[in-house]
C-alpha cells in the first residue's frame, strides 16, 4: 500500500536507508565473528570491527539522508547475499576491509571519515579519492 501523502512515502524511504545499513552492520557482525575463530588474527578482526562497523551505520546518513535509488538497495543486498556465502575464516578477514567500502561506495558515502560528530577536519579540501585507493576509478568515473 503506498500512503497518500508524499511525507509518508518519505519516510518509508528514509526508513530504507536506515534499515539496509542496519542490515549490512549486522552482516559484517557475522563476517567478523567468523574471522575472529582465527586466534592468532583476533586482535586484527577486533580492530577493523571497531574502526568500520560504527562507519558502515553512520552510511544512513550519507548524502544528507536522500532516499536510496533501487540500484543502491541491490547493490547493498548483493554484497550483503555475497559476505553471507563465505565459510572460510582467512576469506572473511580478507572482506572485513573490502565490505565497508562496497557498501559506501554503493550508498555514496565514505567508510574511512570518522562516524562520530564529524568535528574532526578533512585532512585536505580535495573531494578527489586518494591515488592509491583500489576504488578510485569507481568514484571518479574514469574507466
């Protein structure tokens, strides 16, 4: 049933965005859980957990909170149907750094900011991705 009114509909999109990052957080739980039973990798998993689950929340409000594009919940769900295929403790902690960024990348926004209150400053005024990010081609559009 679609509401009558546009700020219902809203919402509802709003809503979407804030439930697909629930969704992708508590995937990369899993994810993490699964590479923690590597002892000798604990403390590793424990620190990119630390440092991106906070991250991958704070995506609901990327792009000022604007309603997700179809293709973005399918991208978001794809890479969400793709972690969960992964059995192997040594491939999920090779996905803990790789997953927040597929996810950024598909909700436009960026996993490597500070998910607090954003009083930390940008460490330049350049909205151009570093030169050494493996996903640098993806955001400039340069392919």
């Amino acid at each position: 049933m679609v509401p009558r009114s546009r700020s219902g509909r809203y919402a509802r999109r709003v809503n979407e965005r804030q439930r697909i990052t629930e969704r992708a957080a508590a995937s990369y739980r899993a994810l993490a859980d699964l590479a923690e039973s590597i002892e000798d990798e604990w403390q590793y998993v424990t620190d990119l957990g630390d440092a991106y689950e906070p991250s991958i929340l704070a995506l609901a409000d990327a792009n000022g909170g604007r309603p997700l594009e179809p293709e973005q919940v399918a991208a978001v769900e794809e890479a969400i149907a793709e972690i969960g295929l992964i059995t192997d403790p040594h491939k999920a902690i090779d996905w803990l750094s790789t997953f927040p960024h597929v996810v950024a990348l598909a909700l436009g926004g960026d996993v490597d900011e500070p998910a607090g209150d954003g009083s930390r400053a940008p460490d330049n005024d350049s909205t151009e991705p570093d030169e050494d990010s493996p996903f640098r081609s993806l955001l400039r559009g340069d392919r």
